[in-house]
C-alpha cells in the first residue's frame, strides 16, 4: 500500500541516458526544470569512473539547486545495456512539495530500502514501457506508409503484389487446380476531375470510389490502389468467368452512379481488365501484364467496358508498340499528308471552305487510319510535333488558293487535348499564321467538348485569346460530349458541328431530326453558326435547309481529297 501511496505523489519524471556532462544543460532545458524546488534524481550507475560522475553531480547542482541527488549503483537495480556503455542513467522526478520527497527518502533509512528500489524500478521500467510503446508506433507508421496508400486507406501497389504473390507461390505447390482472377480497374477521363475541381477533391472522390468498390466485393478478395486513378482487386474463391463477370458489370454499373461533391454531380465511368491464374499466366508478373493489357483495351474502344484477358490482345499490343515505332519516323519521313473535305454554304449550295484531314501513308502498313495513330500520338506525346505539321501544312495551302483568287477560302483544322492545353499553344498558332501569311480569319480551330471541359477556365482564356487574334473557334461533334448547356452559353465559339451519329439516321419523324432541330436552333439562340458533319443523301441536305442549317460536309457533297484535286474541283466551280 505504501508503494502505491508513493507513486501516486508523483507529479511527472523525465529520463536520460547521459555520456557527456554538457547534455544536462539542453535536459534542463527542454523539461523546464531549473526553477523546480521539489527534485529528485536517481543516477544509475555501474562503473568506478568517481570524476566522471561527479562533473555530472556538479552539473546537475549548477542548473538544479535545489535538486536532491541519489547514486543507485547497477548491481542494486535491473541492468541496462545503454548504462553499462559507459554512460550514466539519470531518472528525475518532480514533486508538489518537500514533504513527499522526504517521504520516499525515510524509505531508504529505514529497512524499507526495498520499497524504494520498487518505486525506482517501476519509474526505470515505465519509462522503458514509454519508449518501447512509442518504437512500435513508430515501426507500424513506417510499415503504414511502406504498404499502405495514405489517401484512401487501401493497400498500395507493393502490398498487393506481395498479396498476389503469396497466393502464387502458395497455389503452385498445390497439386488441386485453383485459380486466382486479378482485376485492374481504370476510371475514365479521371483527369477532367483533377483538372477542373483540383487534387483535393479528386482525392476525396476516389476515396468515395473505393468506399464503393470494397462494400461490392465477396469473401476472400482483395482491393489495392495501384496508382493514381487504377485500382486492382484479387479474388481468391469461386473464381469462375461468369461470376468475375457478372462482378465487373456490377463495379461498373456502381462506378458510373453520380459522386457528390460540394453540392455538384460528377459522373466517371471505368475499364476493367481481367487475367486468371494459372490460364493467363503463372507469375505475378504475367498477370498483372496481361490484366493491363485487357483494361487498356478496354479503354480504348470507349471505356466502361469490361475485357477478358486473350492471346490475341497480345498481337494487338505488339502491332501498336510497331506502330509507335514507324509514327516516331513517319514527319522526317513524309508519310503523312493532307486531305481537304469541302464544306458548303446550304443557303447557296456552294463551296465556302474545307477542313484539313490528316492522312497516313505507311511503305509497309499502308494507309493507317487517323482513328488507330491519333490516340497512339496523342499517348506519347507526339501530337504537339504532329499537330503543328497540320496546321501549317492547311493554313500554307489556303494562303495558296487565295493567291490563286479563292480568297472567301476558309481552312478548319482539328485540334487535340494535349495541343490546347499546351501553354505555348497560342505561340504556335501565332507563329504559324505569321508564316504562312493567311489572314487568322479565315483560320477555324475545332475543337471537341471533352477537350473544352477539361479545364473549363483555361479554355474560355484561350478562346479569347485566338478570337482576338481573329481565328474562328467551333466544337466539333457537338452532342456526343459530357458538357452542361450552362457552360454553352459561356463559352466564346463561333460555330457548333453537328455529330455525324445524328446526321446518319436523319430523316422525318425520328428522335435524330428532334435532337438536330434543337441543336440547330439552340445555334442561332446563341448566335453561333451550325455545320451539319456526315451527309450522305440528297434527303439529309433537303432537311438540313428545312432546319435552317448553316453549312455542311459529307460523301454527298464530296469525299476528302488531296491538294490537287480540290484545286482541280475549284477550278471546274469557277469556270461555271
């Protein structure tokens, strides 16, 4: 009871492991104790080194005065390897008043000297209690940040792969056939998000995600976050196709549920890629290689898809790692070249303008389509040099035409996320007009809605700034994107292109002529022109000027050609 009633006297008690007597002033220091009237220090030690202690005994009287000092000699007390190399322990203990110290120190005059090494030991042993308390959390914050994403609270990259691995190793040394299905998941157009609200929001969004994600999942799976917007799941039981199946339709349907934030709707959708253990692989490695593979093809062909890992994707691979291969040569190598599709006047039925097409010769491939090298461009980085090409290559060729007397010639040319988004875009339109010498009117630069709303406030700047240049800005397949009318309104453009998925069914009574009506006549609400893509029928004309359409293009009117030849249908057009 006495021991209990002592400890309880305790105000607060510091340590320190000393082997230079100048750590006492920084000790005195940090814990404030040099005004304290009520100290105790224990010096533990085990060695007969008197001078060294007693410059310590000084040091401590310097600092302390009115600290009441005790040696307890190690062999008294439990033994310490930081003690016994060469250094002294010194525990110090702070109390209200002196009557408390004078109660622990009748304990060491009387046969009760026991107690008292109870009560230092304790003090000795909790301090170590602390310390060792304080190395695991540490340890398991350094094991949190290694194997854990600090975001969402998932198991990160190297987590699961030692999780995939285990079931591997521990699978293969089975004679029973088991299967593993690894799932990679990829949200679509995620940087839109990052880019319009910020990181910050992004990151709470794919913390909702994956809230999401996990509550769907059955027994015994696994869910990482992979890096950035990729997450990969592991499922380890009922591992059959239809039911990875029927699970990555259920993901993607819940992916594609609006997330809120701050009182907005954001709507993503997802990629999956699966591989299964042992048929698509038997290493980690494989697996993961080959899920990729599915999910980026499944990205490709739109997103929101969910693709099961083939031997043929690996083909598809190969032929696209190819293709970067020769599009890496293919400007020093002229292979491309340009094709120009007119667009007509509906009011007049006559040639007003074209749009400049980019084409792709290859010696080996032959005629590549833009569908399958723009992508691929647009992934490594290419298109900054490529698109550039483009532009100059068109606005040289109209500057042509209007020295030959088509000067009401307009040249529209299609511009790619990454181009706008590149600050040094507006230099290189500048530049390019500059050299070429075409008067920036009668330049249109088209770009999509996704491209817009990628970053809504930087494209309305560079809008602006190309309408003061006095190049023309049009969205191209309007109707297919992910805007809101409400940015319409705001936005600086000249001219609204019509889909062609619109115009190809367009004909009386049909929910096509409905949408088209209303997207033309949102048009001249908002004082803009309309150009109709994709006519293919002497019926579509005829309802496009019943509509009140502006312009249009299309295998009706004419196909894309080269230079030559729409210089050759110009001429036909001017001798009429």
């Amino acid at each position: 009871m006495r021991e209990k009633r002592v400890v309880n006297l305790v105000l607060r008690t510091y340590s320190l492991i000393c082997g230079n007597s100048n750590e006492i002033n920084e000790f005195v220091e940090q814990h404030h104790l040099s005004a304290e009237k009520h100290v105790l220090l224990q010096m533990f030690t085990c060695f007969a080194d008197e001078q060294f202690i007693q410059d310590i005994r000084n040091k401590i009287i310097e600092q302390i005065p009115q600290a009441i000092i005790m040696n307890m000699p190690i062999d008294k007390v439990q033994k310490n390897e930081a003690v016994i190399a060469n250094n002294v322990m010194i525990t110090c203990t702070v109390f209200s008043n002196v009557s408390q110290i004078s109660t622990i120190l009748s304990l060491s005059e009387k046969d009760e000297m026991n107690s008292f090494l109870t009560l230092s030991n304790s003090i000795y042993k909790s301090l170590h209690d602390i310390e060792a308390f304080y190395e695991k959390k540490a340890e398991e914050k350094v094991a949190c940040i290694a194997y854990f994403d600090a975001e969402t609270g998932l198991p990160n990259r190297l987590h699961f792969t030692n999780q995939v691995e285990d079931f591997v190793q521990r699978f293969s040394k089975k004679k029973k056939h088991h299967k593993l299905a690894v799932l990679f998941i990829d949200l679509d157009r995620f940087k839109m998000i990052n880019d319009t609200v910020g990181h910050y929001a992004g990151d709470i969004i794919l913390k909702q995600l994956a809230k999401r994600i996990q509550g769907l999942l059955p027994k015994k799976s696994f869910l990482a976050r992979f890096s950035g917007d990729k997450f990969t799941i592991l499922i380890t039981e009922d591992v059959e196709v239809e039911k990875i199946a029927d699970l990555g339709q259920t993901l993607l349907h819940d992916i594609a549920r609006p997330i809120m934030y701050e009182a907005r709707e954001f709507f993503l959708t997802g990629s999956i890629g699966v591989s299964f253990y042992p048929n698509d692989g038997i290493t980690t490695e494989l697996l993961f290689k080959h899920a990729d593979t599915a999910m980026n093809l499944a990205k490709q062909q739109g997103g929101n898809k969910m693709k099961f890992y083939s031997t043929e994707m690996n083909q598809q691979v190969l032929y696209r790692l190819e293709l970067e291969g020769y599009l890496r040569k293919a400007l020093e190598k002229n292979e491309f070249h340009i094709c120009f599709q007119p667009l007509i006047d509906l009011s007049s039925g006559e040639v007003y303008g074209s749009e400049a097409l980019i084409r792709w010769e290859h010696p080996k491939l032959g005629l590549v389509s833009p569908g399958e090298f723009i992508p691929l461009a647009e992934e490594t980085g290419l298109i900054h040099e490529i698109g550039k090409w483009v532009l100059k290559e068109a606005c040289q060729e109209n500057k042509k035409w209007h020295d030959m007397g088509y000067d009401y010639l307009t040249i529209s040319v299609n511009v790619s996320a990454d181009q706008f988004q590149q600050i040094s875009f507006i230099d290189v339109v500048k530049e390019v007009l500059d050299e070429t010498g075409l008067p920036p009117q009668f330049l249109t630069l088209e770009l999509t809605e996704g491209v817009m709303l990628r970053n809504i406030s930087h494209s309305v700047i560079v809008m602006k700034e190309l309408q003061k240049l006095g190049v023309k800005v049009s969205i191209d397949d309007f109707g297919t994107g992910y805007s809101s009318l409400s940015y319409l309104k705001d936005l600086p453009i000249n001219t609204l292109k019509i889909d062609r998925s619109f115009i190809n069914n367009l004909k009386v009574n049909t929910t096509d002529i409905a949408i088209v009506k209303a997207i033309i006549t949102m048009g001249h609400g908002l004082a803009v022109k309309v150009v109709a893509e994709g006519v293919e029928t002497d019926e579509q004309i005829e309802l496009l000027k019943e509509l009140q359409c502006h312009y249009a293009q299309g295998f009706y009117i004419d196909r894309p050609m080269k230079s030559e030849e729409f210089e050759k249908g110009l001429a036909k057009l001017k001798a009429l």
